[in-house]
C-alpha cells in the first residue's frame, strides 16, 4: 500500500524550512527535509516556487507554519473555566485591547492558568494581512491548505513528545530557548499548554544572550519570578549559548532521537545551521487543534471537504449494503431487471446529493473571494451595529450583488427605528436609507413594533 505524504512549511527569518512526512500503517517517517535561504521575508512567489517543486506529490494535507514575530500576544483574565464560554466572551474583550477592528485579525487561544474564580487566558493574534501571502499564493493553483499555525505550537508539541513534563507538578513550568540561525524564540509552558511566548532576531551571541534576559524579564514582570522545574535548549547553535547564559542544568534537546528519520534527513538536520525543532514538532500531530489561524472560509471549506470525504465512505457502505440486500432480494423476489432500476435510483439519490454539495463548495469559494476584495466589510457591520438603538434587535441583515441591501427586526418603540434611520443615512458608506414599513403587532399577548429597512451602498 502506498504510503500517505504531508508537506509541512515552515516560514522563519529569511527562510523557508520544508518537512516531507510519510505515513503507512499508522507509522510516520520523515523523508524529506530541506532549507531554503532567501534574501528576504518570504513573499507569495517564494511560497509558490516551493509548491511548484512539489506539485507532482498528492498530499494528504498541507500545513504552514508563520513565525512567532508576525503574532501579538495578549493576556486576559476571564471569570469562567470552560473553553467553550470564553470562546463567546473573548471578542467583545479583544476590541478594547487590539489595536485593529475584529473583522481584520485572527485570533486563538489557549487556558494558561486557572484560579478559584477565573482564569489566565493567553491569546495569540495576526493581522489578515500576514495570512494572505499564502492564500495568494495558493489560489491560482488551487492548492488546498489544510492547516496555518506558529512556530509556538511545534515547539510545545516537541516538548510533549520527548515527555518533559514526566515527574513534574502539573502547575511546574518548563522553559525551552530555541536557537535558529537569524532568530531564536523563547517559550514557557506547562503540561497543558503554552504560558508565554517570544521570538526575537540577534546578530551575535551577545544580543542572543540580550534577548533571552529580556524575555525573561517580560515573563517575570506578568508572571512573577518563578523557580523552572526543567530548562532546554535547541536548536544547532545551543551548545556554544548554553555556556554563555546563567541556567544551571540546561538540557539540549536532540531532535534527531526519537523520531523516525531517514538518514539522508537526518545529516540535513545535523550538517544545517538553522534549527528544525518546531517544524518537527508540528509533524507530530498534524490535526487541526490549538493554535489554528485559518481564515474562517478556509475553515468552513475544510470541514466541508472533511463531511464529503466522510459522507461519500457512508455512501460506499450503504451501497455495499444495498448490493448484498440486491443479490439477496433478486434471488428470492425480484428479477434482474428490477433490481438494476433499484440500484440506478440509489445512485441517482447520491449523485443529487454530491452535485448539492458541490454546489456549497463552489458558493463558498465565491464568498472567500468577495470577502478578500471587500476591505470595508468589517466597517460596514461596525456601522450597523453602532447605529443601532438599544432597543433594536436584528432578525435580517442581507444584501445583494447589486449594492442593495434590507434590514428586518424588531423594537421596543417605533422612535427607536426612525432614529437608527438617521443613523444609518449619515453612514459614509451608504446612501437611500429609507423605512419601508413600521407596524405594530401582538404576539403573545405582547405589542412589539417590526420593522423593514432598505437602502444602497455607495
């Protein structure tokens, strides 16, 4: 059987990184490594020169690593321990401490530690911008990008591969400094997950021993000082920094053991000054999970790729079925003929279903484009929204490929409505602003005013 492939790309300082991994039988092996030097940050031709020389691989899945100096990091205090609830709080928290509109980054985060009555969260935050060198670069050759992460989340991944955590407080915190060629990046974790996070260039082991005291200090200044149940080092350069810097008993993590390496890789890693420990880590677990700073369309598409994929190995073992129960039926009830129409129905029904979704898939690329080109999107919910009355509740919000757009729903006074009227008409964005209707009705044994609004956009 053929072996599966994943490509993994790693964007650093001046660099590309690329980790080819094999998957058969439920074993990973890494095949290919390699390192491209550029001459500056890479663009979107970069990115695509290195698709072009694999586009004669078919890939299970493709992921891009970004490096950690492109993300803000923010810290928040919120009075709830379940992920799923600071998932509705975080982005009416995040506008009053991110310096972009909503609509223009892309955020996650993770629980980095839980008091009494709330917890520690550590969000991660890239402007849209950064993203769309890559989508630029994968549109025109349709290539499907499965996962965008940091570079943060390899390292943590290594981490736990080499079981650092092991005999250690759940509450310990671990410090690992990984040393690149141009950049090295400073990480503290615990068993969960990511603490605290800093990238930063250096010219000399000077600055690199500057940067690593700074970081420090700006962990110590949110955290406290803390005594670190372990420190490691990676990276090519670590033994000549290790004797540099004042941590006793710094471990250096060779990331050429444990994993299965073929060898030809494996004297890529060692002949190479840069470092390969995040892009080895990420090639640990590929899934999407913490840390994933896909565009929302680029989401919604992969979980639609993900339900066909599932859906068509339902439709194969339902007409397995069907067949076995075909045979069965046309031996004892019904005669070839009838049970060839039978079967012809079935799939009819599922070629329906396949064009539908296919249909959905095409939509979607539709909307990804539209929202790339339309720079004001976010402007124009944030001008609804702030025109809105505080008795004023949205039930629709659509607008057409023409310009024209309506808004339905209901208030509290019909005073309400005309005032968002006048809001709305003072939009720079938009022009025609014009109630339709403005009725009162009684739904259970409640009067409550309904309204309709049309207008263009400019």
């Amino acid at each position: 059987m053929k072996s599966k492939k994943i490509l993994i790309l790693e964007l650093a300082e001046k660099v590309i990184k690329i980790c080819q991994v094999g998957i058969s039988k439920k074993r990973k092996i890494i095949d290919f490594i390699d390192v491209v030097e550029l001459t500056q940050d890479a663009t979107s031709q970069d990115i695509l020169d290195i698709f072009s020389k694999f586009s004669k691989t078919k890939y299970e899945k493709i992921i891009i690593s970004l490096p950690r100096t492109l993300f803000l990091m923010r810290f928040l205090q919120l009075p709830s321990h379940q992920e799923a609830e600071i998932a509705k709080m975080l982005p009416f928290q995040l506008s009053k401490i991110v310096p972009y509109p909503l609509g223009e980054i892309i955020h996650d985060f993770s629980l980095a530690e839980i008091k009494e009555n709330y917890s520690e969260i550590i969000i991660f935050l890239i402007h849209r911008k950064k993203i769309n060198i890559i989508l630029d670069a994968v549109e025109n050759k349709r290539i499907d990008i499965d996962l965008i992460t940091m570079s943060s989340r390899g390292l943590w991944q290594l981490l736990v591969y080499k079981n650092v955590f092991s005999g250690i407080a759940d509450s310990s915190f671990v410090m690992l400094i990984n040393v690149d060629k141009y950049s090295a990046e400073f990480l503290v974790a615990h068993r969960s997950g990511i603490i605290f996070s800093r990238a930063f260039s250096y010219s000399d082991n000077r600055s690199l021993n500057e940067g690593v005291n700074q970081s420090l200090l700006i962990f110590e200044k949110k955290f406290g000082k803390h005594a670190f149940a372990k420190v490691f080092f990676t990276g090519n350069r670590h033994d000549d920094f290790i004797n540099r810097i004042n941590f006793d008993e710094a471990i250096p993590i060779d990331c050429t053991i444990d994993f299965s390496i073929t060898k030809k890789a494996k004297d890529k890693i060692k002949d190479c000054s840069f470092s390969f420990a995040s892009i080895l880590g990420l090639s640990i677990d590929t899934d999407s999970g913490k840390f994933d700073f896909s565009p929302k369309p680029l989401k919604v598409k992969r979980e639609i790729a993900n339900k066909k994929k599932k859906w068509f190995k339902v439709a194969v073992v339902v007409l397995e079925i069907i067949l076995i129960c075909g045979i069965f039926l046309s031996k004892y009830i019904y005669d070839r003929d009838s049970y060839r129409e039978f079967l012809d129905f079935k799939l009819e029904e599922i070629v329906v279903e396949a064009k539908e979704l296919d249909e959905v898939a095409d939509k979607l690329k539709v909307l990804d484009k539209k929202f790339k080109k339309s720079a004001s999107f976010s402007e124009i919910i944030h001008g609804v929204v702030s025109a809105m009355e505080p008795g004023i509740q949205l039930t629709l919000f659509d607008f057409q490929e023409n310009g024209e757009f309506s808004l339905k729903g209901h208030a509290r006074d019909p005073a309400d409505v005309f005032a968002m009227e006048a809001s709305l008409n003072r939009l720079d964005f938009l022009k025609d602003v014009k109630i339709k209707y403005v009725s009162q009705v009684k739904q259970k044994g409640r009067m409550r005013v309904e309204f309709l609004i049309l207008g263009d956009f400019k």
